[in-house]
C-alpha cells in the first residue's frame, strides 16, 4: 500500500511517499520525502512569520508533492490513501496543506486520511526503527510542543505531562535571539555549546509540583516550565553588558577607546580577536552549553521518571530538538545506565516532514479513519 502525506503545518511544505510492505520488522519504507524549508524567508524577522509563511506554502506545494511522486517513481494513480496534518499548528499554513489534500483526495477519488501533528513525531520512530518495545515513554520537543506521552500500544497516545509556557525548541530559539546569534537558535546553540564550560552559569529550570490551573483534571507532575530559563539567561547577558560598558569607560580613561562593535566580540576581518572579544566570545560559548545542559537534563529527568511510573520498555524522544547533540547521547548514555533501550528518529526525520505524516496516516487507516471534504483545520486540535 503506498500512502501520500502532506504537511504544512508550520514553516516547511513537506510530501513524501511510504509504502506499506509485507515486513513485520520493518512495515514502513519511505519511497520519497521532499521539504522546501522557509527558514530564509523568516530568518530576516527572527521568527516565522504566519502570514508569509501560508503565502510561501501556496506557492510551494505543488512544486513538493509532484516532485515527492516523481521521486518515488509513481503517479497519483499509484496512491492508495492520502494524509495530511489537521493540526495543531498555523490555522493559515495548515490550510494550504488540507485543502491541496481534499482536491487532490476528490479529484482521484483517494481516501483522506486526517494525521494530528505530534502523532506524526511520534510515528517518525516507528518509521525509523520498525516496532518499538512497548510500552514506551515517549517525548516530543519540537518548536511548538514538548509533551510527553505513553504509547501502550501501536497507535494508541495517552498525554503524561506537557509544557506549561515555552516549548523547549522555543527557548532555543529566544535564547539564540537574545544572545544575536541568528535563527532558528537550536542547531546554532548546540553547535557552540560544546566549546563552553556547562558549569560555568547556573539557570535551573523550575520544576512544576503543583497543579495546572488551567488544567485542575491532569496530574501536572511531569509538566515542564522553560519561562523561567529565559528570564535567567536575560540577567545573565544585561550583567555582562553593564560589565562591558564599565571596561569600556575604564579603558577610555586610559585611552584605549574601541568601536562598540568590535567590543561585542566581532573581530575585524584579517585581524586576530583581542582580550574583550575572546572573552565576549567564552562568556556567549560558556552561556550556550549552560542553557543546553539545564533544558536537556529537564527534559531527560522527566522523560526517565514517566519510563519509571508506566513500567516502559522502551524511551522514545523525537521533534526539531531530538535533532540535538548532547540531548541524543544523554539520552543513550541515560537509557543505558537505566537498562532502557531510547530510540530517536534520524536527523531527517526529527525536524518537520511529511513521511512521518504519511506513517501516521497508515497507522489511523488501519484504524478505519477517514475524513469527509467537510474536514477543517484545527490550529490546536487535542491528541
Ligand atoms: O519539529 P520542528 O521542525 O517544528 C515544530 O513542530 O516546531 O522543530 C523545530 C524546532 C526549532 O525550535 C529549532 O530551533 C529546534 O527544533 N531544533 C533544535 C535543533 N535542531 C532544531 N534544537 C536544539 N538542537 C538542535 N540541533
Ligand atoms: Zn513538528
């Protein structure tokens, strides 16, 4: 069975082609995965721009799912089913995807396969690994989430704790923001952190105990704040700012006077950094691994203890932050420690993409469900 996912949910178009073949080790193949990123477009405003982006789909998604068909070597009448992302995610940018889905679905008389962002992270490990020992704790961090979830069995979700404010992709990228260092922070920060000391700043992350009062029902123990880390990390570059002014104005009153921006650790090209620079550089490195050890330790300490509370067999972490260095060997080195085998989607597979979509919407297929052309979008839509 080969199965068409789309997904548009946020700031990349993404289609791909999994087929379905008779190996119960490995049930999923993908055939294609195309995504066209618009990290430039919103690069220049520091953030995805929601309006720009649903633009950027409509003129994109033609482009991507012909191309994910002619790289499977397919055409759309080889398609059995096709699914697409519901939400949650940008009302505007889902939009694009679902529609493109519904006419393609009614003009080739194909069934429509509705897919729930986070079950498609969630997927993305089935996809990678073939069936995971259940059942399993399994995170999903990305840009917008950071939940966690018991997977019992194949398909089936039950949210254990989940953010309460930022998500934790979403730290990285105000981190990054905060400390000029460009966007999307992730892959910047974990680039850097490893040539800093992770000692060197102390920014815990607070530990929620108590309930949600937005949420009194749910037990709130396994929740994550990661506000709190961002504010820290503000202090932290303010102190180091007044710092600087204060050498600066010391060292005019020796006349050393320098160009601000060669102050802030910008060395000219052609010539090797000073003192200030190399120090402005440390203390941006020694604040980069600081923040990443605080958030990947939350984010480890939590996931192990919800293994612990359903007897897991198995840890799963995927999303845009599972793409992270140190959070990956942690997690390994963890789960070893524990006796836990943790499983993470490739690199290609963490960050947004419609193969893991199309897994999900064979795994809801198989569940009997479909959508009507009624379905609409759904910007936080429950899993
Ligand atoms: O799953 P994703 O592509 O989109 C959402 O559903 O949000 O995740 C994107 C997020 C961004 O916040 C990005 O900064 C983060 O994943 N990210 C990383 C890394 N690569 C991407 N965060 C930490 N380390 C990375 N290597
Ligand atoms: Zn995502």
């Amino acid at each position: 069975m080969l199965m068409l996912g789309i997904e548009s949910s946020c700031d990349e178009t993404a289609a791909a082609v999994v087929a379905e073949v008779d190996d119960p080790a490995r049930p999923w193949q993908i055939r294609s995965s195309i995504v066209a990123s618009q990290v430039e477009i919103h690069r220049e405003w520091g953030g995805v721009v929601p309006e720009l982006a649903s633009r950027q789909h409509i003129r994109d998604i033609c482009g991507v799912v012909e191309r994910a068909l002619g790289d499977a070597s397919v055409t759309l009448r080889d398609i059995d089913a096709i699914a697409v992302t519901q939400g949650p995610g940008l009302v505007g940018s889902l939009l694009v995807g679902l529609s493109f889905a519904k006419s393609l679905a009614a003009s080739a008389n194909l069934p429509l396969v509705p897919v729930h962002h986070l079950a498609g992270h969630i997927e993305s490990l089935f996809l990678h690994h073939g069936p995971l020992p259940l059942p399993a704790a399994v995170l999903v961090v990305s840009g917008g989430h950071t939940s966690l979830f018991e997977v019992r069995e194949p398909g089936a979700y039950r949210l254990l704790g989940r953010t309460r404010d930022d998500a934790a992709g979403e730290a990285y990228d105000k981190v990054a923001k905060l400390l000029g260092l460009g966007y999307p922070g992730g892959p910047i920060i974990d680039r850097i952190a490893p040539e800093g000391d992770d000692r060197a700043f102390d920014l815990p992350v607070a530990r929620m105990t108590h309930r949600d009062r937005n949420a009194p029902g749910e037990p709130g123990r396994l929740d994550f704040s990661f506000s709190g880390i961002k504010t820290a990390v503000l202090r932290h570059v303010r102190a180091q700012e007044r710092h600087g002014e204060a050498q600066e104005r010391h060292g005019e009153r020796h006349g050393e006077a320098r160009r601000g921006t060669e102050r802030r650790g910008e060395a000219q090209e052609g010539r090797a950094p000073d003192e200030s620079e190399q120090a402005q550089a440390r203390f941006v490195a020694d604040l980069c691994a600081s923040f990443q050890r605080s958030v990947v330790e939350a984010l480890l300490d939590r996931t192990f203890e919800a293994a612990v509370m359903i007897g897991a067999r198995s840890i799963g972490i995927a999303g845009g932050v599972s793409a992270n260095s140190r959070l990956r060997a942690d997690a390994t080195a963890r789960g070893r420690r524990a006796g836990l085998p943790v499983f993470l989607p490739s690199l290609a597979l963490s960050t947004d993409n419609a193969a893991m979509i199309a897994a999900a919407g064979l795994r809801r297929y198989h569940q009997g469900i479909r959508a009507g052309l009624d379905l609409n979008a759904d910007a936080s839509l429950r899993l």
